[in-house]
C-alpha cells in the first residue's frame, strides 16, 4: 500500500511544510538547529534529502518519541544542560524553550545577581560598552518637538513687565 504525500505535517506543536528536505524541514520547529536536525536523521536513518510530506506515520512518530526522550543522543548535543532544578541534561523545543527562558530570566531577577540586574534595567549584560550605543528608548538630554511647542505656547501667554493687565 503506497503511503500518500501529506502537504503538512505536524510535529511537536508545528506545522512543517510537506515539501521540504527532511533536514531543512526539522530546523523549523523552535529548540532544533542544524546539527541537532543532523543528530536526527543520522540516529533514525532517515534520508535528509527526502520530502517530509513522504514520511509514513511511523517515522514520524520516531521523530516525536526522540525528541520527548533524549537519552539516546550525546549530552553535549542538547541545548538544556544540567538544569539548575533537575541536574539532567535535556533538549526544549517549542513552548517549553520559552517558558524556561523566562524563568531562567526571573530567578536571576530574584536572586538580583548582575546579569538579573542588566536584564531589569535593560542594559547589555556582557561588558560591551554604552556609552554611544544601547540608547534606544531612552531620550538623554534630548527634548521632543511637542515639549519645545508647549512650552513657547506657555512663554508667550505670560505678560511681560511693562505689558497693561
């Protein structure tokens, strides 16, 4: 029974374009890069040139299962190494990659460490220089065109000293 072409398929949350190269393809899902995608297609023997749509079922539930467990890759592969709740090393993909971001983000805050007070005050964290850059969003001695326009509305109302009341 020939397997039909799928024109989208869906693995961990997203939508991968059935047309492109296996390889190509697996680097679109968020938290998977060119050598974990490599990592992939090497350990499940799926051909990289191969569309994604051409994938049976079970290959793609492979896909699934590998990402979910990731024991069976090298540990210097994942993007999660010992974790500072867990200690385990693991690979984060999707929503789970952000999530993790933002606390990783907020424990540094809490424990008002100095990246956690770069990140707060929205300075660079790593020793570059801010004197000339890094100005967006702040306006340092710099006064807008509405403000100037207020402010000569308000001179010009105010009598001077020799003006009749």
């Amino acid at each position: 029974m020939a397997e039909e072409f799928k024109r989208i398929v869906r693995v961990l949350n997203t939508d991968i374009d059935g047309n492109k190269n296996t390889f190509m393809a697996l680097k679109k899902i968020k938290g998977i890069g060119f050598m974990f995608s490599n990592a992939i297609c090497n350990h499940l023997n799926l051909n990289k040139n191969s569309k994604v749509g051409s994938l049976s079922d079970e290959q793609i539930k492979s896909i699934h299962d590998l990402l979910e467990n990731t024991k069976e890759l090298p540990s210097w592969l994942l993007n999660r190494r010992s974790d500072p709740e867990t200690g385990e090393d693991s690979q984060l993909t999707t929503a789970k990659l952000r999530l993790t971001y933002e606390f990783d983000l907020k424990r540094l805050k809490q424990t008002k460490s100095y990246r956690g007070l770069r990140h707060a005050w929205g300075l660079p964290l790593r020793g570059q220089r801010t004197r000339s850059n890094f100005r967006k969003g702040k306006s340092l001695g710099v006064v807008k065109k509405a403000t100037k326009q207020a402010q000569a509305a308000s001179t010009a109302k105010k009598p001077g000293k020799g003006d009749k009341k």
